[in-house]
C-alpha cells in the first residue's frame, strides 16, 4: 500500500475516535435532559450510564471474537453500522417518549461503539513503527477529547431547554398542556441525531470503498506462553481500565449537578463548564503526546494519577467556584490514561492482541458500575463528599503506572 494511501487510512480511523467520544460524552446532557421529559427519579436517569457502559461488557468479547473471524475492517464497518441504528431509533423513542426505548436506542450504540473501540485502539497501535505506538494512540484519542469538548457545548444549545418545571408549576398545568411540554422536550434529541445517524452511516460508506493496511501479528510473543488470564500485565490493565473508566464516567456524569449544588450554577451554565473542562482534556491529550518524546508513559501516567488524588480532595474540601476549577482540572490529567493503559496493557501479545484488545475494552464496564456507588454515597451524605470514589479509583491506576515505570518505550510487535 502506497504511503498516501497509510496516512490516508490513519486519519480515517482517527475521525473514528471523534464519533465515539462525540456520542458517549452526549450522556451528561441527556441524563438531565431525558430525567425532565420521562419524569425520572435520579436513580432511574444514572441508567442512562449503564445501558451505555454494560454494552461494553456484553460486547467485548463478541467483538474480538468478530474481529479475530472478520479482521480489524469488518469490525469498524459493524461497529459504524450499529452505531447509526441506535442513532435513528431515538427519533421513534423520542415519539413516544418511551424511557425504555431511549435505553435500547442507548444500548444499540454503545454496542456499536464497543466494536469500534475493540478494533481502532489495537489498529491505531499497529499502524506504524512499534516505538511510536503510545503516541499514536494518544494523538488519536486527542480527537476523543475534541468530541469530548464540543458534545456537551452542542447538546446544552441544541437539547437543553434550560426550563424546568418545579413542583407547583407542574401541578398548576392542565394535563394537555403538561403532555405538550413533556413531548416538546423529548423531540428536542431527534434532528440531533437523526444528523449523527447520517454521519456516521457516510463514515461507513466512505470506510467501505477505502482500501485499509493488513496487519498481521506475530505468534509467540506473549510472556506466559499459556491462557491469556494468566497475563499478569494485561490482567493488572483490565483491572486500571475498570477503575479509570469508573472515575471518568463519575466525573463527568455527575459534573452538573455537583456544579448546582457546591457553585449555585444553573444547568446550561454548567454544560459550558463542563465544555470547557473537557477542552482542558483535549488539550491534555495533545500536551502528553508530546510530553512522552521526554517521560516515559508509565511515568507520566503515575504523575498525572498522583495529582487527580490531590485534585479531587480539594475538591471535596473547597467551596463555591473553586472546588468547580480543581474539579475542571481533573479533566486535563485523566486525558493520557485511557490510552496510556490501553497500550501498556497489550503490549507484546503478538497474536492474542485481539483477544487482550476485547478484555480491556471489556473492563470499560466500570462506568456502569461506579457513578451507582457514587450516586448512593451522595443520597447518604452529599454530592461532595461522593467525589472521593473517583479518588479512590485513581489509586488502582497509580498502582498499575508504578507495576509498568520499567517500560521505556511500548513495542507492539506487529508486520505490515
């Protein structure tokens, strides 16, 4: 393959890294969004995390199984395709403002998205020399943190309405004029995507007429030289991923609401806060690519874990503002780490790469798991204190970043 044709596949599988986070980093607008027009408990409107993140863990090992059968291109062709269903079954789910249907639409993504990221993550690694392989992957999720930045700015313009009703407006409606309003807010989510339906399905028409590199791992290269659970480095990875993915998905998720409470910020206020937070992680992941020309990755990785400890215990103890800004700050220091511990996770597993790929993916279950504790300890004491649960999840990933400071550089080994 020529060499305009590599980098030509190389940004193709990038743009990929933006529609998934573009459509996972929409979930903190529509958890506020759809609790308002399925008049949901907070409880029930936390599930819109877990039909998202327990895709993850359904189907992971589906999809490395489909990749290992179909290769990394017919796995991103799945991936996309379902990607767009789920995408267009929120317009009849917002028709009939069925909470259920919003969850299934929810899910019919995510599993999408799973086969996406089983696929891109390892394929991004390999599609070059092996030393550049954290970088690579790193430049490519900075597109992550750009969809990152802009979900949350286009869905509080485009889907929040910045109307609430309290109790006694509700009850001085007529039950028409309740059901109006009630139906207004859920079509507001159907020409938005309804577009990122069509987007992605011309992303996957384009993907189809694309000519991509094929990637072939080398056998015998893994450390245990039996079942792949017996890899202690990636098994240590599944279990950092789990945990990071947690403390994102808290961070982020909860982000409004802790803004409402801690700062007495409204809600399309806070989704510019959050925009803004997120842009911090754009530039973060932009910032550690070219930090690790000159810090290990394991290195950075602990520091930056380090200093999301201390940023979240300030958090927790400040007030007003500035427990909103160290709050932001976290954002920019959690920006290398999914990526960094994608990476160190399957480095030299040659052939069982696939197969290691899915697992890690797999662990991103924990953003299904985690904002449930969190949202429990805010019931029993308040949304402030609760912020310690990400803290805590940032010590597995120190742990794991310590467990890898002797890797200087991480090699996929892999022949073109």
């Amino acid at each position: 393959m020529s060499e305009r044709n590599h980098r030509f596949a190389i940004i193709l599988i990038t743009s990929l890294f933006f529609l998934w986070g573009f459509a996972l980093n929409l979930n903190p607008i529509l958890i506020p969004h759809l609790k308002k027009a399925c008049q949901l408990s907070d409880a029930q409107s936390a599930f819109i995390d877990s039909a998202s993140y327990l895709a993850y863990f359904l189907m992971a090992i589906p999809a490395g199984q489909f990749m290992k059968r179909f290769g990394y291109k017919g796995s991103l062709m799945l991936g996309l395709s379902l990607f767009a269903v789920g995408a267009f079954l929120f317009y009849p789910a917002a028709a009939t403002r069925d909470y259920g249907f919003f969850l299934l639409a929810l899910f019919v993504i995510a599993c999408g998205l799973t086969f996406l990221e089983t696929a891109a993550n390892p394929y991004i690694t390999v599609l070059g020399e092996p030393e550049g392989a954290t970088q690579r992957i790193n430049f490519a999720q900075s597109f992550n943190g750009l969809a990152a930045t802009l979900a949350p700015l286009m869905g509080g313009a485009f889907i929040l309405s910045g109307k609430s009703l309290t109790a006694e407006q509700e009850a001085s409606l007529s039950s028409v004029q309740l059901e109006q309003y009630l139906d207004g807010e859920a079509a507001a989510v159907q020409t938005p995507f309804l577009l990122i339906g069509l987007v992605v399905l011309s992303v996957a028409l384009l993907l189809w007429r694309v000519k991509l590199p094929e990637i072939v791992e080398e056998a015998g290269s893994t450390s245990s030289g039996g079942s792949i659970f017996r890899e202690k480095n990636l098994m240590r990875g599944v279990l950092a991923q789990f945990f990071y993915v947690g403390a994102q998905v808290c961070i982020s998720s909860f982000f409004i609401r802790f803004s409402e409470k801690v700062a007495g910020i409204e809600e399309q206020a806070a989704a510019y806060f959050l925009s803004a937070a997120l842009f911090g992680f754009m530039i973060g992941r932009f910032t550690g690519t070219f930090l690790m020309k000159y810090i290990s990755p394991p290195k950075l990785l602990a520091i930056y874990s380090l200093v999301n400890i201390l940023l979240l215990i300030l958090a927790v103890l400040l007030e007003g503002l500035f427990s909103v800004y160290a709050l932001m700050a976290v954002e920019f220091f959690m920006s290398i780490m999914f990526p960094t511990i994608f990476a160190l996770s399957i480095r030299g597993l040659g052939a069982n790469t696939k197969v290691g790929s899915s697992l890690v993916i797999m662990s991103i279950v924990g953003g299904a798991i985690f904002p449930v504790i969190m949202g429990r300890i805010s019931d029993l004491s308040n949304i402030q204190v609760a912020y310690l649960v990400p803290a805590a999840c940032f010590l597995v990933v120190l742990y794991f970043a310590i467990k890898n400071l002797d890797v200087k550089r991480i090699a996929v080994v892999a022949s073109h």
